[in-house]
C-alpha cells in the first residue's frame, strides 16, 4: 500500500477520494471525456529522481485499475538510453499506463547554449525509436539548477509560447487542460486548489482534514468539471 508520509495517506484512497471517472491525459487529448457534462480526474506523475519509485506506483496502480501518465524526465540520470531503462520504460506500457516527456529544455538551454527544441527532441526520438508513443509533455520546475545556474523565475512552461505540441509530434502539453480543479504532492505536503473561488493560487493543506473540506468536498460537489491530479512517486512509500 503506497502511503503519503506527511499524511498517513493511501494513494488509493486520495484518488478515491473523488467522485468522478478516471481518464488519462491522452484521453483528454483525444477528448475522450466531456468536463462541461461530467466530473473526471486525471492522473498525471512527475518522475523526478527515481524510476524505481515509478516502476513500484506503476504496479500498484495496475492492481488498484487505476491508469495514469508518467513524466519521464530527460535530464534525470535515469535517463540513459540504456538498455535497462527501455526495459523500464516498457514495463510502465505494460502495467497500462502511458509515458510522457518532463520537459526540462528551457532551463537546459539556458545552461548549454543548444535550442530548447534539439534539447526535447533527442529523448523523444529515442523513446520513439524504442516503439513507445509519447503523446504529452509536461513541464519540470528544476529550482536546483535554476539556483545553480543564477536563473531565478525560469520555468520550463515557457517552451510552450515559442512552440506549439505538434513541433515534437506531440499532441499535448499538461497545462492546456481546463481544469476545475488540482492537486498536488510537491516536497509531500498536499496542495491544489478547486474553484470557486475562481483563482488557481495553490494552497499548502498542513491536514488532511481542511484539504478534504476545501478540495475534495468542494470538487465532488460541482455537476461537472476536471480535477488533475499531480503526483510524484517518490513521496509514496
Ligand atoms: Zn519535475
């Protein structure tokens, strides 16, 4: 059982928590779900550091038929375009879920001087040519080399007033979704917000309690709407 660590809570039981059907991230690209007439939430994890961690929550999901996207991102050592991490990258395919590319490329191209668009490129070709489709990018928000490198305020999400999904043969990027709702797991305290009211400034919940009340509650009762649900496995023991 996957288990929060600040908050003594089950993954399951966070994504139960809300009433409305699952759909992936690729399904809300394709518009498989209508949020204007239905409650859906969708999963959406950021693989940081650690694969391993993935690779354990990936598992976990499968036997909770749960279905989700994972970020991978290109500049974690992970990401070796070895052997073993296709292997990897295909045993996230095979438990049913989908792989997506955490962008790091603005930031990369800042530090190295190459284009934001050769520095995404090369993953997703490789990912490609190991026959797994990537679909969607989601943006990583890298404070250590941003601290290292002197570049306060950068963030990755800017790749996407330059370019536009199909450049890299993509057919999303997560922040497009409308969104009633969202919740996230960053440095493992649960934060997010769900209208009204109608702003997006993200909350920090210290308890499960007022999270509840201000999210969950307040989600499940609206007729319709999305609720993403960030994750990163790591904080999930
Ligand atoms: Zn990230």
């Amino acid at each position: 059982m996957k288990i929060l660590r600040n908050y003594n809570l089950s993954y399951v039981d966070l994504i139960k928590m809300f009433k409305a059907r699952m759909v992936t991230h690729e399904d809300l690209a394709f518009k498989l779900g209508k949020p204007d007439s239905e409650r859906l939430i969708s999963i959406r994890h950021d693989v940081d550091v650690s694969l391993e961690a993935a690779l354990r929550l990936a598992k976990h999901e499968k036997e909770q038929n749960i279905k989700s996207t994972y970020f991978l991102l290109h500049t974690a050592d992970y990401f070796d375009y070895s052997n073993k991490f296709k292997k990897q990258c295909h045993k996230i395919l095979e438990y049913g879920h989908n792989i997506g590319i955490h962008n790091n490329a603005v930031i990369m191209s800042k530090i190295t001087g190459q284009s934001q668009f050769e520095i995404l490129m090369k993953p997703l070709k490789f990912l490609r040519s190991c026959n797994i489709e990537v679909l969607g990018s989601a943006p990583h928000g890298d404070k250590v080399r941003c601290r290292e490198y002197n570049l306060p305020g950068l963030h990755n999400k800017i790749l996407w007033e330059k370019y536009k999904p199909y450049d890299f043969d993509l057919l999303y990027h997560a922040h497009e979704f409308y969104r009633e709702g969202f919740v996230g797991d960053g440095g493992c305290i649960l934060k997010g917000w769900c209208w009204p009211p109608k702003t997006e400034k993200v909350t920090k919940y210290k308890n499960l309690k007022s999270f509840k009340i201000n999210i969950v509650k307040k989600f499940n009762g609206l007729s319709n709407g999305l609720m993403i649900v960030l994750c990163h496995p790591r904080w999930w023991k």
